[in-house]
C-alpha cells in the first residue's frame, strides 16, 4: 500500500487518512464497493458508494501515473541519461502532463529539424545565441558555414540554429505549463463544414460555423461537433488567440533587444507555430473528449440507474404487446410469476386493418388468462396500438405504455434464445416488454446496461469506462434492492456482491438440482462458492419463508448473534423484532 497515495487521495477528497487507508486494503482484499459501503461502514467510517468509487478511481489514476514513471526511470538509465536532479523531478511529478514534459526532451525522436541542425555542427551557434549577449549573430554564423555539411550560407546557419532553439522552447516545462494553461483557460473551438459536404452533413448544420470557449462548451455539443468531424462532415482546432501565446514565450525567452534576441524571438515564433500550438492542441483536445466522455457517462449511468430502481408492479398477470404496423403486432400472457404462458398475433393496423378481429383475440385472451395489466410497447406502432388497446375498455384492465428501449437487443441475446429456444425474436421481445413492467431490474439486467438506450453519444465515449461505470450502476441496483435467492434468474445472481457469471450459474444448477435453498448458510454447499464470496454475497441474497426470519433481511449472517441478543433482552422472538423494525 502506497502510503503517498493514501495522503493524497485523502486531501483531495478531504476525508480522513485511515478512511481511505481502509477502503483501499479493502478493495485489495476483492471486497465489492456494495460490500463495503453497507457492511464495512466501522471500518470506512461511513463512506458511501460514490466516495468508495472515487477512491478506487483515483487509486487506479496514480497505479498508471506510477507505471509511466517507472517506465520513463527505465529508458533514461538504460541510455545512461538518469541524473539525481532528473530523477527527483520526475519522482516529483504529480500529473502524467507534468511528467511528459519532464521526459520530451529526453525522449527518443525521429530526425527533426533540430537534430538534423545538430549534425550540422550548429548547437554550438545555438547556445551563444541563445545567450542572447552583445553579439552580431550574422558575423558568429560565417564561422559556421561548411558545404560539406550542408551549411552553405549565413542564413542556413542562422536557421539552423533557430531550429535547435525552436525546440529548447518547445521542451521546455515552464513554457509548456503556461501555454497549457493558456489553452484552458482561453482556448476557444472553432469548427466549419468540410467544403462540398454542406448537403450531405445537414444534420451538423448548427456547427457549419461555429465557436465558443472550450471550457464552457456542454459534453453534448462537444461530442456532436467531434462526431461531424469523424465522419468528415466538419473540421475543428482548439486554439487561444496567437498574440497571446507569444507574448507568453516572448516574456519567457527574449531577454534584451539586440540582434541575438530578435533571432530567439523569431525561434520562439516559429516554436509556437510549428511544434508548440499542435501538441497542446492534440493535449486539450484529448482532455475535452476525456470531460466530455465523463459527463455523459455520469449522465447515462444515472439515467440507467432511474430506469432499474423504477417502481415494480409485482406479482400481476400481464399481457405483453410488442406492436407492429405491417407485421402486426405479437401479443404474449404471462402468468404472476412472468411464466410465458400464450402468444399470438393481431393485425389492428394497416395495411391489413383486423380490428375486429384483433379485439375479439384480446378479449378472449385477458379471459382466458385472467390478465390484469396490458405493457404496450412505446416503438413503432406503439401509440396506435396503446390507443387501440385503450378503446376496447376492457374490464378492471390497467393499460400501461413501457419503454422497450433494448427489448430488441435482448431479443436476439443467448440469454432469450436460452429461455425461449422455441420462439421467434417477436415473441421474445413481447415477453420483455411484459417483464420490464413487473420488474424492471430483474428483466434490463438481462440486457448490456449500454443498449438500454438511455444515454447520449454512448458509442463515441470509452467503451471501457463506460461498462466499468455501468456496471458500478447495476451492482450498485442489484445489492441496493437485494436477490430473492430461489426465484432469480442467473442473470440477476451474477451481479450480487462477490459472485459473477460462473458462481451466479453454479447456484442456479444446485437450486435446480436439490430444488430451493432453506438457508443462506446452504450457499455454502455451492461448488466454487467459498467463504471470501459467502461473505461478500449473503447479505444480499434473502430466501422468503426460510428456516431462519433473518435470512429474509439485510443483516448480514455475521451479525446474527447481535439480533438475536436484541431480540432475547427485549424478551421477544427475531420474527417479532424485524416486524418492529
């Protein structure tokens, strides 16, 4: 455990040191952020999920600092360049910027314009005039021509070494801070149609000509304008006002008024505008998509979040429509328990126009099925449908639109084909449709949280980031509500604290097998399922009428005795006192 790390992470979040001390040996330890948050809160002294995350996050940001550190230590000392000044400027560094700029002028290069100056002979002319002392540079540059070497006249000399000093500028930490800043602060995105594309990125018209401050521009509009540019519909540059950028080097580099200076202030021009601006460029725009990625996904995942904490409706007979206009729509029964007990199709809309036809198969069958609730699906067709359902008034039946964003994708899923091999991607998706009404989280589970379709530009962002932080969001659901053990699907069990896909699926084959579990303390018969998960799991998995009333709560099996003396003080049973709480 870095304790470096632990001081930091502690300041910046502004917690105390042995919080974030025991949230990390925690999360080394494999425990869920779930687990901790509800179960660890003596230890964390009561931090929630989201200080928890950021905890994580920002541990896993300085684990990479240091392997770029580590990295960069290496290739200095193999090619002998590692001083102790060097080296404590880098162990110094603090951000992956900083430490970049420390390592540009060692890097290795291709054959710049600097270097091929340097094999000239014209670093020597260089330095002097980069002094910038009393010297009449044309008359140092005679020295220096040489055929041979390429160096043909005074002003290939002077050239030369202007492009050695253009990259001094150019490597250069202080300069680099400050024009970085310069770019935050005052840099302003500026994009235009590709000429001839007007037409055809029509869609991208609001950004034709377009400006605006980089640190004020919304994700949304950020992304919009780097997705015209993807597809080649726009160009864009990040960029602050020139003038300014070389007044900073100017004040930076330029220390008198004589001839050797007018040759650095040309140099530190020329930095600006051949190296300087296009790495900066290149870094701010890295970080904006970077902001903008991060929003959206906190956006999307908080969206997501609404949609699989939605208000269930229970244990209800539904009827499931997924409607559809020329290949009708495909209507499914459920039982109470989501058990696919019917399907059928009706055509109430053109082009085959069957509403009467439709009406009586519908009457029949909320009879025949005793159904309760219709879930009308909201895609094509969906508010005809709704308003065709509607009109038939049937008797003591809720009619109720659900969003099937991702209906589609669970449709075509291995998941659907597994619980309905013998159905078409229409029956499956009617049967979703009624599902996500009853219970929206144990059905979206079964769904890639990005496919819900909650979010804005999901595809353009970091794949990577973004499962990781969905996935935050549906563990974070799951545990928050818990698992009836005996009745979820694996699906559901895979995103319980300290299980997965192999273990959710083990306990799925023994319930199958040696039909429901009496206790929690039986998870501890499930093959590859070992103490570190029991602990992790148990709390969030509940059995219904089980041996012990306890193992239908939040408590934790580790916390049983503390109940149970609770319950023997106040001179009453568990059963009585968890009704009291």
């Amino acid at each position: 455990m870095n304790q470096a790390h632990i001081t930091k992470i502690a300041k910046e979040l502004r917690l105390r040191e042995k919080q974030v001390l025991a949230t990390a040996q925690l999360l080394e330890e494999g425990a869920s952020i779930p687990f901790i948050a509800r179960y660890r809160k003596e230890a964390t002294g009561n931090l929630d999920e989201n200080a928890i995350i950021a905890i994580r996050d920002r541990l896993h940001q300085l684990h990479e600092l240091d392997k770029r550190r580590e990295s960069i230590l290496k290739s200095l000392e193999e090619r002998k360049l590692l001083t102790d000044e060097l080296k404590a400027k880098i162990m110094a560094a603090e951000t992956m910027a900083v430490l970049e700029d420390i390592y540009l002028p060692f890097k290795p290069k291709k054959r710049t314009r600097a270097i091929i100056a340097k094999e000239k002979g014209l670093e020597p002319l260089a330095k002097l005039i980069f002094e910038q002392s009393n010297i009449d540079p044309v008359a140092e540059a005679q020295k220096y021509i040489d055929k041979e070497k390429g160096v043909k006249t005074v002003d290939d000399a002077l050239q030369g070494a202007r492009d050695i000093i253009a990259e001094w500028v150019n490597e250069d930490e202080k300069a680099r801070a400050k024009i970085r800043e310069l770019f935050e602060e005052k840099g302003k995105i500026k994009s235009k149609v590709v000429s001839g594309k007007e037409e055809e990125g029509i869609k991208f018209k609001d950004y034709y000509e377009w400006e605006e401050p980089i640190k004020k521009i919304p994700s949304h509009r950020l992304q919009a304008i780097m997705r015209g540019e993807r597809e080649e519909f726009l160009t864009f540059h990040i960029l602050p006002e020139e003038k300014d950028a070389l007044i900073i080097l100017e004040k930076q580099f330029v220390k008198n008024s004589n001839p050797a200076s007018e040759q650095v202030r040309i140099a530190a021009h020329d930095s600006y505008k051949r190296l300087l601006s296009s790495s900066m460029e290149n870094e701010i725009q890295t970080a904006s998509k970077q902001k903008a990625e991060k929003e959206s996904i906190r956006v999307f995942a908080e969206n997501v979040r609404q949609r699989l904490l939605a208000a269930p409706l229970g244990q209800k007979r539904v009827m499931g429509i997924d409607p559809g206009f020329r290949t009708g729509c495909k209507v499914v029964c459920l039982d109470s328990q989501g058990k696919l007990l019917h399907n059928d199709t009706i055509y109430p809309h053109e082009p085959q126009n069957q509403k009467e036809k439709a009406a009586k198969i519908i009457h029949g069958l909320c009879e025949r099925f005793q159904t309760e609730v219709v879930a009308v699906g909201d895609g094509t067709a969906g508010r005809e449908t709704d308003a065709f359902v509607r009109s038939l008034k049937l008797p003591n039946i809720e009619v109720v639109m659900v969003d099937e964003d991702g209906a589609s994708h669970y449709s075509a899923s291995e998941v659907a084909q597994e619980e309905f091999p013998d159905y078409d991607l229409t029956v499956r998706g009617a049967v979703s449709i009624g599902r996500r009404l009853m219970d929206p989280l144990a059905e979206l589970v079964k769904i890639e949280p990005k496919n819900i379709g909650v979010g804005q530009y999901q595809h353009d962002v970091d794949q990577k980031l973004l499962k990781e932080k969905l996935d935050d969001v549906v563990m974070s659901c799951v545990n928050m509500v818990g698992v009836e053990l005996n009745t979820a699907s694996k699906q559901l069990l895979s995103y319980v604290s300290g299980l997965g896909k192999k273990r959710a699926q083990n306990i799925v084959d023994y319930r199958d097998e040696n039909g429901p579990f009496k206790s929690r303390e039986e998870l501890n018969e499930v093959p590859g399922l070992g103490p570190k998960a029991f602990e992790q799991a148990a709390g969030f998995l509940r059995i219904r009428d089980g041996e012990d009333p306890l193992d239908a709560s939040a408590v934790h099996p580790e916390s049983y005795h503390i109940v149970e003396k609770m319950a023997k003080e106040l001179k009453c049973s568990v059963k009585d006192l968890l009704a009291i709480t």
